[in-house]
C-alpha cells in the first residue's frame, strides 16, 4: 500500500525472497513473505495503476504446506507459550471489564434513575477514549518494553473496576468509565506485540486466531460471572465490578515473572549500539510516518470495517431474539454462548489456515461465506437459530482471528504496538454507533406489539432485516478493502529486517556497522530469532 517502494507495491507472491538464511533448526522451504509485498525498502516508485493491477492477482493462495496443528503448536518453548498465554489472559480481561456494563445496563439504570440509553454512555465513552489510551501507552509500549505499560494497563484496571463498584452518582459513574476506556485501549496493541513478536513464524496463524479469541472468552466469562454475582446479594450488581478489580491481580503477578520479548530486547540493543535510544526512536517515528503514512490510513479504514463486522452482528442481536422473535432470556443467553463458541472456533481455525492460504484471501474468502450465512442468522425464528449463529460469528470472529498477525506484519516495526492498538482501537471509534444506527433504522420497520400479561404493550420490530442489509454492505466493503490492500506474510519481526530503522540511522557515523555488529557478534548467529523459529 505504501507508495514509497516498487516491491511494496507489486504485490508479488512469488516466492523470490532467497535472501534469508538458511536454517538448521527448521527443514521447510516456505519462504517469508510468500503471499502478497515484502514491506518497503527506498529507492522506487511506481504508479496506483499498476499497484491496482496486481491485488487481484495476489490473491492467490500461496498453498504453503499445511502442517498439523498439535506439531505447529509444539514448536513454541515454554518461554513463549507464557508470552502467550499472559497476553491472552490480559486480552480476556480487557472484555471482561467492557462487557460487565452491558451485562449490567438494567441494574446501573435502576442504582442512578436513568434511562437505558443513559447509561450506555458509560460504553460510548469507553470506546471514545480507548483510543487515547492506544496512542499513549502504544508509544510507552514501543519505547520503553511490553512489560511495565502492560502492567501499567492492569493496575488502571483494579482501580477503575474497584471505583466503578463503589459510584453513587451517574457523573462519577461515567466519569470512572471514561477513564476506564483509556486503560483498555492501552492493551491491545501491547498483547498482540508480547504474543507475537517470538513467536516461530509458522505458528502465527493459529496463535494470532487463538490471542484474539480472548475477547470472546472475556465476553464468555462475564456472563457466566454475572449470572453468578450481579442480584444474588444485598451489594445488587456490585460484585461483578469487584470480582472483575481482582483478576488482574493474578495477571500482574504472572507478568512479574517474565522479562521482555526477544525481540524487543534486541531492538533496544540495535538502538543504543547506534546512538541515544531515545533519539534513534525519534528517528524511526519520523521515518515511518514519513514512510507509511498512507498505509497508517488504510490500516484504521480496514479496522472501521472490522468493527462494524463485530458490533453490526453481535450488538443488537440479543435485542434481535428477545424483540422480533420473542425468545425467553435463557434462550437469548444459550444462542449467545453458542455465537461465542463458533467465533473462538472460527478465529483460531482461519487464523491458522491463513498461513497456507495468506492473510487477504483468508479474510475476503471467510466473509464471502459470512455473507452467505446472513439470511438464516437474520430470519430464522426458532431456537434453531443457534446453529446460524454458531456459524455466522465462526466466520465473523474467523475474519478477525487473522488481524492480529496481518496487522503485526504491515505495522512499522519500531512503532508496532502504537500502530496495531491505534489503528484498531480509531478503527472501534468510527464503528462505535453501529447499534444504534441499527436500532434507529429498525424502528422504521415495525411489527405486531407485544402484549404483556400485565397489560404493557411493548413495540416489537423487525431488526432482522435490518442486520442482514447492514452486515451485507459490512462484508462487501471489507473484502472490497481487504482485496485493495498490501500483504506481508511471513514477514520476520526482528530488527534486522527493519528498513526504516536502517534508514533513521544511515546518517549516524558508523550506524550501519554497528548495527551489523549487534545483529551477528551480540546475537551470535547469522539469522534473526525468527528466522531461528522456522524460515517461512
């Protein structure tokens, strides 16, 4: 995408890059980068014309050889599982504390005598600021290591889940809630860099579909805790909010127990062996934006759609089958769980077969399919529904399993968690109305009221129709989007592939030999980490 470089813009999926070291540790021959443009180097241009033509083409699946999961998962060491598996459980978190208000709207409304849509300010704010949170601690992150923002991140998250449960008045309830949305934009990108970043290369498929997959399971987890602690004391929906303060806890304590990431480590190394390392990060800054700024843009238009995919399907549903077709809440609430479960099934499954299929045709072929699937998860009105739901999100949440590695490897790598929580959380900003554009359409299409026992006659409408046009214009302009797009798979993550590290330092006297120096003499080897892992 980027217009900087020839190679960036040909979209080239031959398998050309011979360059790479040849490996011991990793009998393959993939080869890095083999679906879609190596990321940029200087020196070329080409035109819009000619970068067009080639996004069909590269679209073709690299067919890279499929190997079994268990033998693909088995390649992690212990060290990086727990890189891992704390992302993932910070990840889980972070949608556990966002969903514990939606779970709670009726009770919240009742404690400060507001109305519904009152009380979801208390979301809209979250998601307003998260990305302010995604620019500060993205850019904490990428300066000064994954470890201490990210605990950083979860001390926010006891205070604030703590002060939640303890507000007595809407302003201080929304107030809490704002600064709420700041810490949990924090996490994101962050999660995604200390998943990912050591992670051997032929793994990050399935271990991108797995990392984000938390979210479902922090969405999971906050209903089963509601059920369990929202009502059944004298505290009403307190607990939730102090159960949700004590979790991390846990999590600091397990971050505590691990350095940083390779990679990052040896960034740090590079930086200081060239010059002030906060000077060389400047330099890259201003190198990559210089660089990639068209690409930043692409990078938050293609999270809008993303987030509207989520939002526009998941939102109003529950609304969908308690109002349109009258289902009882255990019935709204088993069809939900098992929405969840076929999305934490498609995110790791897609994320996974994206390594032998790529990154951009994975997304487009698994929302053309999620396009398919619209009719019945719209308009079936038994509590058959539930196998439609199963795998209308299985495709949803299958599209989103391949983001957090395709945006990792489009990212600048000096400013990758500043740009993957960013473009993702500004993403979430722009489709942060998507249920209520949804609603305020579905009242221009009523149906038959309703007629309590009581006597109360509650409107029903017919928001089916409504999510199945809106997630079809949705998944036609994310494979619209999808198919313009660059695609870097395979890309090593390591610094001595970094072109705009390179050039931030060409002008330092002796930079580009001390960096030579740092990557073989202090590494000790002739290839990255990444490449160590298993030569794409």
């Amino acid at each position: 995408m980027s217009t900087t470089s020839e190679k960036a813009e040909s979209g080239y999926t031959e398998h050309h890059h011979s360059h790479h070291h040849n490996n011991d540790d990793d009998n393959t021959n993939d080869n890095a980068y083999n679906e879609g443009p190596p990321p940029p180097s200087t020196g070329h241009h080409m035109s819009i014309t000619r970068y067009l033509a080639t996004r069909i083409p590269t679209l073709k699946p690299p067919m890279d050889r499929i190997e079994n999961p268990f033998t693909v998962l088995a390649m992690l060491s212990f060290k990086q599982w727990m890189y891992f598996l704390v992302a993932f459980l910070g990840w889980t978190w972070d949608a556990f504390d966002f969903f514990s208000v939606s779970l709670t709207v009726r009770q919240l409304a009742a404690q400060f005598d507001k109305t519904t849509a009152q009380i979801t300010w208390g979301i809209t704010l979250v998601l307003m600021l998260r990305s302010v949170g995604a620019i500060i601690f993205g850019l904490l992150s990428d300066r000064y290591g994954r470890k201490w923002p990210f605990i950083a991140n979860l001390v926010l998250f006891i205070i604030l889940e703590l002060g939640t449960g303890f507000t007595y008045s809407y302003a201080s309830f929304l107030g809490v809630r704002a600064l709420y949305g700041i810490a949990m934009g924090g996490l994101y990108g962050n999660a995604a860099a200390t998943a990912l970043e050591d992670c051997p290369p032929r793994a990050k498929g399935i271990i991108s579909g797995m990392l984000q997959q938390g979210y479902a399971f922090g969405y999971l987890l906050a209903t089963a805790f509601a059920r369990g602690l929202v009502d059944t004391t004298s505290a009403g929906w307190r607990p939730l909010y102090w159960f949700g303060a004590g979790v991390p806890v846990l999590i600091i304590a397990f971050r505590l127990c691990l350095g940083e990431t390779d990679t990052f480590l040896e960034r740090q190394r590079v930086r200081a062996a060239n010059a002030n390392i906060g000077a060389t990060f400047i330099a890259e800054g201003r190198v990559a934006l210089k660089r990639h700024w068209l690409l930043l843009i692409y990078l938050v238009l293609l999270m809008a759609g993303f987030n509207f995919m989520s939002h526009g399907s998941q939102d109003l549903y529950p609304t969908l089958l308690e109002n349109e077709y009258e289902f009882s809440p255990d019935a709204v609430t088993v069809t939900q769980v098992v929405a969840n479960l076929g999305a934490m099934a498609g995110g790791t499954t897609v994320g996974y077969l994206s390594q032998m299929l790529g990154r951009r045709f994975s997304i487009v072929y698994i929302s053309v399919v999620g396009g398919a699937l619209l009719y019945p998860y719209s308009f079936v009105s038994t509590e058959k529904v539930a196998a439609a739901a199963f795998f209308e999100q299985f495709c949803v949440q299958g599209a989103w399993g391949v983001i957090p590695i395709h945006l990792m490897e489009l990212s600048p790598p000096g400013y990758r968690t500043f740009v993957v929580g960013t473009s993702y959380q500004l993403g979430n900003l722009v489709s942060s109305a998507s249920s209520t554009i949804e609603a305020t359409i579905g009242e221009r299409f009523p149906l038959t009221p309703i007629h309590e026992k009581d006597g109360t006659i509650v409107p029903r409408y017919a928001y089916g129709k409504v999510i199945c046009i809106f997630m079809g214009c949705v998944y036609a302009y994310v494979i619209l989007l999808t198919i313009l797009g660059p695609e870097w798979k395979g890309r090593p993550l390591d610094v001595g592939h970094d072109e705009d590290f390179k050039e931030a330092t060409m002008g330092r006297e002796g930079g580009a030999g001390r960096m030579r120096h740092v990557d073989d003499a202090e590494r000790g080897h002739s290839g990255s980490d990444e490449e160590k892992g298993g030569k794409e």
